[in-house]
C-alpha cells in the first residue's frame, strides 16, 4: 500500500491467502525446510515467532550452516532454511 511497491502477504508455491492451502502446521519438535525468495524489488528482512532460523543455502548452494534470528533477503535472492519449534 501507499506505491512502495510492499505488498501485505506472502505467497506459496505461488498462491495467496486460503488458495495457497492456509496456514503451514507443524508438530512439536517436527523440522522443518522452506525456500524463502525475495520477488520484489525492495530487500526484507524475514523472522518467525518462536524460533531461531538456520540457512542451509543461500541462492541454490549449500553453505555452512548459520543459525540467526533475522534473514534479510535482497531482491531476487533466495534461501533454504530450517527451524523447529519446541
């Protein structure tokens, strides 16, 4: 809103809202892996509530394994991560 070009949602696997199959459950002490990539033309910086992120790849190659509490995400780029919630 506003024409900074943010945009209030996210997407999975392309889909928004209900049709992108609702919100992600997970069980306690279940990890999981998700691709975060940036589509926009503005960085973001990206947390969870509840736990700490773990980048296992950084735009397609494995790196050395960073655990860290915010991941900022320039345009284009993308990266696998890991986190379980205990």
């Amino acid at each position: 809103p506003g024409g900074t070009g943010d945009f209030p949602f996210s997407t999975i696997n392309g889909k928004t809202g209900e049709a992108s199959g609702g919100p992600i459950t997970v069980k306690q002490g279940e990890r999981i892996r998700l691709r975060l990539y940036n589509a926009s033309n503005l960085s973001h910086s990206m947390h969870l509530h509840g736990a700490d992120i773990t980048v296992v790849s950084a735009n397609g190659h494995p790196i050395e394994p960073s655990t860290r509490t915010i991941l900022n995400l320039a345009p284009g780029e993308f990266f696998d991560v890991e986190f379980t919630f205990d």
